[in-house]
C-alpha cells in the first residue's frame, strides 16, 4: 500500500508524463497515475517505479473502477494533480458533438469526483501540507469565439477549485495552474510557432519544468489556496 502518493490524472504523455518522472527522479513521494492508452512512455515510468492504472475518462463507470483499483493500491495521498485533457474547438464540436461533454467531463465533473472521493486519502497523510491542483488555462481568462466550449470548461475547472479550497480549509489546499503556450507540438509550422511565440511577452517556448516549478512552489506554500496561478510568460493575447 502506497503512502502519502502522489496522483496524476492523464500522465501517460506531455506535461503530465514530465511532472510524473520529475516526481520519481526527486524520490520524495510515490507516484500513481492514469493514463488512456499504453504506449512505450507508459512502459517506461512504470519501469522507473510508478504505479499505472488504465483509464478512458469518456466511459461511464471510469471514475468508480479507477477508485476500486486505487483503494488496493493506496493508503495516502500527499497531492492529487487533474492533468488529465481533451482540446477541441467548436468547429471540431459541431462535426463530433460528443465531444462538448467529453470536454466537460474530463475538465469538470472528474475532477469534482475525485476531489471528494480521495479526501479521505488526504486526510489520512501525515504531511502537514496536502494539496490538490487542476492544470487549467491561462486563456480561460480571455475570450476566443472559436473556442467557446473548451475555455468554458477550463474557466468552470478554475472555479471550481476556488469553492473547494474553501470547502476543504484549513486541513487541504486547492489551487490552479494556468499554463499558455509551454510545448509545441512536433508538427507544429514554423508560422503557427511565431504566432504563438508572439502572443506573450517573454516570447519563449519555456517546456515543462516550468509547470514542475509551479507545483512545487503550490505543493511547498503553507499559505496559498484557491488561486489560478498564470504561467504563461505575461500573455497578451488569447489562443
């Protein structure tokens, strides 16, 4: 049984596969994470000591048998982290519009699940300091018409954890983080790269250590709760 753990939702690639090995590397706490599909990133953080459990967040038993899983596998948590999402804009809504609800659930209703049903987890930690944070989106902020639905799921992530954390004080810290650009992809255009660059001001491609940066900083702060901290190099611009 794992104690005082960390979970990540969704840490099979990207940010969440960085935050997952940075975890490991740093040896402090046990890792458990979701990822949707195996692949050989998944192979590897397992290999590395972390505790996988496979999960399709779209299916609707998701949330009860990952619980299931996790109340074999874990006795404490030290930090919940929903990384887990899905990005569409509204045209990709109007051809698929099943994915308005995929969004909403992956970015909403899970996270409001988990929030309540690994409570006891948290509480059970002998750490002092216990946290939950949600990775948002620093364009929730903004509006964009193009991408009306998913920054509105991002936006009702954000205030969610605001009520949480009031719900949950003084014994656990809910927080946000609001990235912007930090990874292209890798068949991302040299122009889609400079239109991006140029919507902050520091104008850099920072990756993923910033996010890891973040977290620790929320993880290590005995007196922060219920912000949604931007990191986003001063965005100027939405998406």
């Amino acid at each position: 049984m794992l104690e005082e753990a960390v979970f990540i939702s969704g840490a099979g690639q990207r940010i969440g596969l960085h935050l997952a090995k940075r975890f490991v590397q740093q040896g402090t706490f046990p890792v458990v994470f979701t990822y949707r599909t195996r692949h050989a990133a998944v192979d590897e953080l397992e290999s590395l000591g972390a505790t996988g459990i496979q999960v399709d967040f779209s299916e609707d038993r998701s949330v009860e048998e990952l619980l299931a899983l996790m109340e074999m596998e874990v006795k404490s948590l030290r930090a919940v982290i929903h990384n887990a999402s899905l990005w569409a804009n509204d045209a990709m809504i109007e051809k698929e519009p099943s994915l308005y609800a995929d969004m909403f659930r992956l970015h909403v209703e899970v996270p409001y699940r988990l929030n309540l049903a690994l409570q006891p987890y948290l509480k059970s930690a002998r750490s002092p300091l216990k946290d939950i944070i949600s990775l948002s989106d620093s364009s929730a902020a903004h509006s964009n018409g193009d991408y009306a639905a998913y920054l509105a799921s991002k936006a009702a992530l954000q205030a969610m954890g605001r009520n949480f954390a009031q719900k949950f004080a003084p014994d656990i810290k809910v927080n946000d983080i609001a990235p912007g650009l930090i990874l292209f992809h890798s068949d991302d255009s040299e122009a889609y790269k400079q239109r991006r660059l140029a919507h902050s001001s520091l104008g850099v491609e920072p990756g993923p250590d910033v996010i890891w940066q973040a977290v620790q900083y929320l993880m290590n702060s005995p007196y922060t709760t219920g912000v949604s901290l931007p990191v986003d190099g001063g965005r100027r611009s939405p998406l």
